[in-house]
C-alpha cells in the first residue's frame, strides 16, 4: 500500500492507495515551522496518524512505499522521518532526485513549479487525457494548464478565498468576519449579505473570467476540473467547471510515484 502526503500552507492531507483504491484521506492543520510556531515531529504526526488508520482498519504494516509532495519546507524533514521510522520506508519526494514526472514542465524557472500544481497537472491528465485546466481551492486558488501531450504549461495564482474573507475582516474597522455560503441574491440588503454576496459571486467572476482569458489565450478547447476542499462550494453556482474531482491530487501523485519506479 502506498502512502501519499501532501503538505500546504494551511492543511497537510494524508492518503492510503492499495493499488488504484483509495482507501481514505485526512487533513491535520500545517503548521509551518515560524519561529512563532512549534511545528510538528514524526511521533506526533504518527500518533495521530496511525490511531485514523487503525479507526478505518487499516493495518499501518501494509504500508510499503509513501511518496511526499510539499510546499511548505520545514516540514520536510518530520513527514520524511515519519515514512522512515513508523513505516520503514523511503519516502519518494517531488523536486528531489529520483523522481520522474513523465511530463515537461515548460516553465522559464521549472524549479518554482509547486509540488501540488504538478501532482494536480498529472493526476488530471491521467484522468482526461487531453488539455485541460485544473482549479484548486487552497489557500491561494491556483489555475494549472496542461497541454495535449501532458505538459505542464503555467498557469495562475491569486488569492484565496479564505484569505479574501481574512484580509477584509483584517483591514476594516467596522467588517465582521463571516463564513463562506452561497447567498440567495446578488444585492446584499444589509452588511453581512453584502460581504457574502462580495465575496462568493465576486469569487465566482474570478473565476469565470480568468479560465475564458486562458481559453482565448489557449486557442482551443480545453476541459475545466475543480479540486480543493472549497471546489463543491462553487458547484452549481457556475458552468466553467466540467469536471469536480476532490482527489485528482492524490491521483496525480500515486501515478508520479508509479512512473518513478524502476522498470
């Protein structure tokens, strides 16, 4: 069985493929290693870790291989001893020697491509085979392009929209900090419909607008996923999206680890 993590800036995920079953995933905050910050060791992430997995009957002995992606660089070295010590094994690390993507990156720096934006560009091309769009809702909502032949081609970054609902909660004096919901109308008829309404449907012409400038710009045809743990919010409230696909990360990253492996 393979384990799979994936560390960003707000969430470190965790998943369990026996073979190309899922079994489960789960999320512990990152906690990213400032020194405001404690940051996390390999026995807490285990304990933690290996108390979920034996709650779904998952025998951590069956764990054979793990590979890691990660944006978020202190933790490195803990999710490595983590693999080493609690599940003998070498973990696989994107950006580290060893690793084959089987894709160019077509980057002018292609050491600045994210761990999580490849593992996204590759489990969605695996999925649909053809180019394509990937949006993640993460802390920052990235827009990745891949080309018909599965190369990783650029893309987006802006702000989150957690980050959006802090920075106007923060800057203001008098804006309360609200939660993230679909509201019933556009015109808000009091301060907190309108922030709703400001903030969901004003993400949503992000949205709409940044993937029509990228399929103009692209020239043809391209499908839209949407991933992140936000994605289903959006589901419904617009059309740009083709595909919803909460696990294409993970999918991307069982299938680097795949390539990876000697012939």
């Amino acid at each position: 069985m393979l384990l799979v993590i994936n560390a960003n800036n707000t969430n470190t995920k965790f998943a369990v493929f026996d073979g190309d079953t899922l079994l489960n995933e789960w999320r512990i905050q990152t906690i990213s290693g400032r020194a405001a910050d404690t940051g996390r060791t390999a026995d807490e992430y285990a304990v933690w870790l290996t108390h979920l997995l034996q709650l779904r009957e998952i025998d951590p002995k069956r764990i054979d291989a793990s590979i890691i992606s990660s944006v978020v660089p202190q933790a490195n070295f803990e999710l490595k001893t983590l693999c080493r010590r609690y599940f003998n094994t070498e973990p696989l690390v994107l950006g580290e020697p060893g690793v084959k993507l089987g894709m160019q990156i077509l980057l002018d720096r292609p050491q600045d491509a994210g761990a999580d934006r490849i593992a996204n560009a590759v489990g969605g091309f695996v999925a649909l085979g053809r180019p394509l769009v990937v949006v993640d809702f993460g802390t920052a909502t990235t827009f990745d392009v891949v080309d018909g032949q599965g190369n990783y081609c650029g893309g987006v970054i802006a702000p989150g929209i957690n980050l959006s609902v802090e920075a106007l909660h923060m800057a203001t004096a008098k804006l309360p900090r609200i939660g993230i919901e679909r509201p019933a109308k556009v015109i808000g008829k009091d301060t907190l419909s309108a922030m709703q309404s400001g903030v969901f449907w004003g993400y949503i012409g992000l949205i709409e607008g940044l993937v029509a400038r990228i399929k103009r710009e692209w020239g043809a045809n391209m499908e839209v996923i949407a991933t992140g743990g936000l994605a289903p919010l959006f589901q419904g409230a617009t059309d740009v999206f083709d595909h919803l696909m909460p696990d294409v990360t993970n999918r991307g990253l069982l299938e680097i680890w795949r390539r990876s492996q000697p012939a």
